[in-house]
C-alpha cells in the first residue's frame, strides 16, 4: 500500500479528479482511503470532493453487495459533515440490510431532525423500530410516512404487519386494504390480509385473499 501510495504521489494529475473516482470504483474499499490521502497530499482535496468520492465508492459498493464496505465509506462522509442528510439515510438503510436496527436508527433519527418531509425516512424508521419489537414507535412512524405520501403502498403494508403483530387484526386488515387499493397486484398484502382473517377465525375469508395470492403468482407477480 506505501509503495502505491508513493507512486501516485509522483504521478497524480492535478486535474484528474475523475481519475480518483474511477481508480475507487475499480479498486472498492481496498484503495479508498489510501488513494484519499495520497490526492490530498499533492492537491488538497476539498471536503465536498472527498464527500462526492465516498458517497460513490459506498453506492458502488452496496450495488455489488458490499454492505461492510458501503458502511465504512458513508461513515467517512459524517467525518467530514455529521450532518449530510444523503449520507444519514444511505447509512440507516445499509445498517437495516446488515440487520443492525439500533445502529439504522441512530442515522435515521438523525435525518429526520435535518428533514421531515420525506416519506422515506420514516418508512425506514418504522421498519428498524419493527425489527426490534418497538411497535408503538413503528406505527408512529408508518403514519407519518403515510401522512407524508398517502400512496405510499409499502408503508400501508408494513403497519398492517405491526398491527398484525399485536393482535390488532381489524387495523392490519384496514392498512392491508388500503395497501392492496393502491396496488393491486401486491401478493404479500394479499397473503397478510388473509393470515388477519385466519387469525379472526374467518376462515372463507382468509382462503379468498390466498386464493388472490396463488392467482397472482401464478400470473408472474411477485
């Protein structure tokens, strides 16, 4: 790494900011931080490039899979500005794909001081208190979600599922419906909406959405 780091010393393009982004790219987190500080050292790298680099190499790395990466990356975003809202939600997000609630919420709580108007930071909010049981906080995240875009489909879907999960079926049914007429096609709201009703004892009812279920699968639905 010392070796790779001194030749780009000698040989980096002042002007070739692009050529950074695209050695990252290729080389992922093996060469970010190294390449970083070696673009520094000869151009004095301003903060909001070496922002654009992390963000890129952490959206290239979640794309391929790598959340471990991502995760390394946008953390260094907050170094430089603990208050980037882009880089709060891409984090709260990768940390909900790795199974890490507690640590999504820290970052999703975050943005949403910085920003509440966007639907989908509650929605992912709601889903990280959902993981760890905290039901009363999901639901009133799903509702602001709701409140914030009322054909937010997704959202309608996962309140049922917290109503579901205290027993509520009456509300997870009303969140499935509501779900279900804003997309008709959603198998899973279909499939819930009938556990709801099996858990309500009505068992023709609950057969009718499976019924709905089978017959959108087997139309290539997903």
């Amino acid at each position: 790494m010392k070796d790779t780091i001194k030749k780009m010393k000698l040989n980096v393009d002042l002007s070739g900011f692009k050529i950074v982004a695209k050695t990252v790219f290729t080389n992922g987190k093996r060469l970010l931080d190294g390449m970083i500080d070696a673009y520094n050292n000869v151009t004095q790298l301003n903060p909001a490039d070496a922002i654009d680099i992390y963000i890129a190499a952490g959206d290239k790395m979640r794309q391929n899979g790598d959340y471990e990466g991502a995760i390394r990356s946008y953390k260094k975003v907050l170094e430089v500005d603990s208050t980037h809202l882009e880089t709060l939600m891409k984090l709260g997000k990768a940390y909900v794909s790795v199974g890490l609630p507690n640590e999504a919420i820290e970052m999703l709580s975050r943005a949403a001081v910085l920003n509440r108007s966007d639907a989908q930071c509650f929605y992912h909010l709601g889903s990280s208190y959902y993981m760890i049981d905290e039901y009363a906080k999901a639901v009133t995240s799903f509702n602001e979600s709701i409140k914030l875009d009322p054909s937010f489909a997704e959202a309608y879907y996962k309140l049922g599922l917290v109503h579901d999960s205290l027993s509520e079926f009456d509300k997870s049914i009303e969140a499935y419906q509501h779900a279900i007429s804003l997309n008709p096609n959603f198998i899973k709201a279909y499939q819930s909406i009938g556990l709801a009703y099996e858990g309500r004892g009505q068992r023709e009812e609950a057969l009718k959405y499976f019924k709905k279920a089978l017959e959108l699968e087997g139309k290539g639905f997903k």
